[in-house]
C-alpha cells in the first residue's frame, strides 16, 4: 500500500492537528503546501513526465492551494500547464493564485472545463476540494466531475488526487454521490479511514502517503481510528506445529447449519475450515442433507440433527461452533440456533444466524465468546438501520454491533472492518478482489475463522488473520481471471497461506 504506514485516522484528526504538528517540527503552514506539491510533482514526473500538458483544477480551499502551487512547479519543470478554478477563498489559496498569476500562468474558470477536448496523452490533477467535502456537492462540481469520469474511461487520460479524490467522503468511502475516479491519490500527513474503504476502492487508484515531514509529530497528538492488517501480524499468529502435536492438539469445529436444499454452504465452510488447519470438522445439519455431505468430503463427521437435544448432545466435544451457513430460518433454524446460543461454547455466527439474532437480540447475553461477521445488509438488520444507512458510517456501525452484542465483529465489504468489544481501535483489511462477491465466499470465511478460533488463536487475533487470509486467498484464486472464480477456489490458496 504505502510506505509501510498502517495507521488510519478522520479527516478532522487532521485538520485540528497538522499545523500544530507542523509548528512542533519548526514548519510554517506555506511549507506544508509547498511539501505537497512537491510530492505531487514528484509523483507526475515519475509517471507522465514533461512536456505533457497538465490541466489543474483548483477548488476555493487548501487543497486548491496546493493546485496553484503545484502549476506553478509543474510548469518550471516544462509541463504545459493549464488552471482551471473557482476563486480561492482560504488565505494560503490567495497567496498561492496570486504567485501563479505574476508568472503569466493561464487561468480559466471552472465553467470552462471540457473534458471532451482533452487527449490520451494529457493529465488531469484534481485539486477540487480534498478532505474538506461534506454532504452533497454543488452542482458545478458534480457536473465537472461527471464529465472528467467519463471522457478518462474514454479517453484514458490520466488523473491524480490531490488529498482525497473529490467528491468522496475521505471519513465513510462514500461519494457524495458523485466522486472523481483518479489513478493516483497522493493524501497528506496520514492515511484517512475512508481512502481505504466501501466506495473508495473504485476512486483512489494507486494511494501514496505524503507525510510532509510532520507525521511522527502528529502521531503523537492523535489516536488512529484504524489500523490495517498485516501480512506479519497473520504470520506471526500462524507458527509452525510442534512436531509431537495430534488432530486433537488443533481443534475441533462444529458447524450448524444446512437446510434442505442448502448443503452446498456446509460443505464449503467445513472444507475452508479443514483446509485452514482444524483437526476435526463435524457438521450438524438437516437429516436430508446428511449422505450428500457425507460424500462431499469424506473427512467430515456428518450428523443429520432434528431436535435441540440431538444438537445438544454433540456440543460436549467441540471447541466452537460455526453457525449460519445455508441455515434458512424455519422453525427448525430457530430452535437450533437457540441452543448454541444457551450453551457456553464459543460461537462464530454468520448468514442466517445473524438474520435470527436480529430476531432474538436477546440470544447475545451469554458469557462464552461471540464473533459476528455480517455483510452490511445483516448489519442493518442487527442495528435496525438499512445497508446504506450502514455504509455511510461503516466505522460507527461495526462499533455499535460490537458494543450493543458485546462480540468480536467483521464488517464485511470493500476494505472490510473489524472491531472489538474492548477497545475503539478497529483493524481494516486493504487486500481483496471483486472475485469474491460470488455466493458461497462468506461460507468460506466462516470455516476459515471458525478452525481459527478451534486451534486457540487470541480471540482478537481470529477476525483480523482470518479476513486477510481469505482476501489474499481470493486474489490469489483469481489469477487467471476474476469473473468466474469460484469460492471452492480459495481452498489450495488457503492451505498455502496458512503455512507461511
């Protein structure tokens, strides 16, 4: 991603403390604009280099200070530079205008923007509004944005963000509604939750981290919202095994689940979780699903369960159960599901299981551990709010479910987030593919994390390793092609990565 930077924040965090940071290093807040472009031009010079025509547009604020500043270091490098701008309103955005309109520099308003007549071989910087964008756009901006989006996939100009790409929550991954499509995001001081989530993921192209010189500074000040995964912390969580160990040494997972005409979930869970290190996968499931599990993997210890007291029975031995997966819910789910909930093993709920806890709220007050891991849909149901209402503060929502259900949860979606019941800190996974938004990948996931929680892993280390391997499992997976990837795919890539 960048620079091996992994802490995220708000956008506000850095508003209130960067020219304090600043101030802490002995750098004046035209140094930091000054910085910015400079990086922006070392950005452009590495990947479009003079004499490309460069068109800058420049909003009202700082992040269109930086615009005019960098024009004019743009231009001193031999680009063909063109300012298209509203009037700068911020102090620093003035000085910057003034200075780039002493040496001549061509400026036209915004209006005057047209994308149309742009050619391959131009770039685009957008320095429109940055980070400062809340609500809806104005419509000269969603106007100018809609057609710089749709001449560049025409046209394949290139375009870099300045900040944040306009028009995005650089807080949420939203666009408001509408948001620049960059290839480049050069985003200042430190990374923004929203530039690595939801929406985010088709507008930032390539992120780089513009610490100004300040960033040790204000790390000092704030707290992150965030921290991504990473690739050493899942190693480090994945030892090798001792020699002596036994299938008994590696847990043993239960999966409930499996209505009829639904066996296709159990079998992908159980074999994720297999193919992840349980030493044991037993599947609780409906009677008329039991020989076609069976003979799906025969590695599986089936059993057909109609009652609560047959389930009941089979709770004694194991060290989680996965609950969810292709469960339905018909009267049978419900009774089911109420057993492993009143029972003190550790449990891992997904797919219908979170339906019926949306349900049954009061499921949640027990005392073994609970991870939730609902896409943004189940979210809503357990919050009571709709997915979009979900999306648009996916950090305040995985907080609420972990607090209100007292659970390790895993927000799933594009730059999926994972919190704790504990701590405010959230962890955010950056690695992933389209590949996966096929039916079955949440059954995948679902083993995965339930032969982690099986084989004893810290219980806030289950949902951050489990998520980055499927992610990475799935690109992997999807090597030859994202279209068609299959989640039965990720299970080589799983035994693999679980082996580092």
């Amino acid at each position: 991603m960048t620079d091996g930077h992994d802490a995220l924040y708000f956008a506000k965090q850095i508003r209130d403390s960067e020219l304090l940071a600043a101030a802490d290093v002995g750098v004046s807040a035209s140094q930091l604009m000054q910085r910015a472009a400079q990086h922006c031009l070392a950005v452009l010079e590495q990947e479009r280099p003079a004499p490309r025509r460069v068109i800058i547009l420049c909003g009202a604020g700082n992040n269109g200070g930086d615009g005019w500043v960098l024009a004019r270091l743009a231009q001193n490098k031999g680009y063909q530079v063109t300012v298209y701008a509203v009037p700068a309103k911020s102090e620093l955005a003035q000085q910057a205008a003034q200075a780039w309109q002493q040496l001549g520099g061509k400026v036209l308003p915004l209006s005057a923007f047209d994308a149309h007549q742009m050619n391959t071989d131009d770039v685009v910087v957008d320095a429109l509004l940055g980070t400062g964008v809340r609500g809806t756009l104005e419509s000269a901006f969603c106007a100018c944005i809609e057609q710089l989006n749709q001449q560049r996939q025409q046209r394949e100009f290139w375009v870099l963000s300045v900040d944040c790409p306009s028009g995005l929550d650089s807080d949420s991954g939203c666009c408001l509604p509408i948001a620049v499509q960059a290839d480049v995001t050069v985003t200042m001081v430190a990374l923004k939750v929203g530039l690595l989530s939801h929406q985010a993921w088709d507008h930032v192209g390539r992120l780089e981290l513009a610490d100004l010189g300040i960033q040790q500074a204000f790390a000092r000040q704030q707290t992150p919202v965030a921290h991504c995964i990473r690739r050493a912390d899942v190693q480090q969580a994945l030892p090798p095994r001792a020699r002596a160990s036994h299938k008994g040494s590696h847990g043993h997972v239960l999966l409930l689940g499996g209505d009829v005409g639904m066996s296709g979930a159990m079998v992908l869970a159980g074999r994720a979780a297999l193919r992840c290190g349980a030493g044991k996968v037993s599947i609780a499931t409906h009677a008329d699903n039991r020989t076609l599990i069976a003979s799906a993997q025969p590695e599986f210890m089936v059993h057909g369960v109609a009652t609560p007291e047959q389930l009941s029975a089979l709770l004694h031995n194991v060290d989680v159960v996965v609950v969810g997966p292709g469960l339905g819910q018909s009267e049978w789910a419900i009774a089911l599901c109420a057993t492993v909930f009143a029972a003190t093993v550790p449990l891992l709920v997904d797919a219908d299981g979170l339906n019926l806890l949306a349900l049954f709220p009061h499921w949640a007050q027990r005392s073994a551990p609970l991870w939730l891991t609902p896409h943004p849909g189940e979210a809503g149901r357990l919050l009571a709010l709709s997915a979009s209402e979900v999306n648009a503060d996916r950090v305040a929502a995985v907080r609420a479910l972990a607090q209100r259900y007292q659970a390790h949860t895993l927000l799933k979606g594009a730059g999926s987030l994972i919190a704790a019941p504990a701590t405010e800190q959230l962890q955010l996974c950056t690695r992933g593919t389209p590949a996966l938004a096929v039916g079955g990948s949440g059954d995948v996931l679902s083993g995965v994390a339930g032969s982690l929680i099986a084989q004893q892993l810290a219980h806030h280390a289950v949902l951050p390793v489990a998520t980055w391997l499927h992610a990475v499992a799935g690109e992997q997976a999807a090597q030859d092609g994202e279209r068609g990837t299959l989640p039965s795919d990720l299970m080589m890539p799983l035994r693999k990565l679980v082996n580092p």
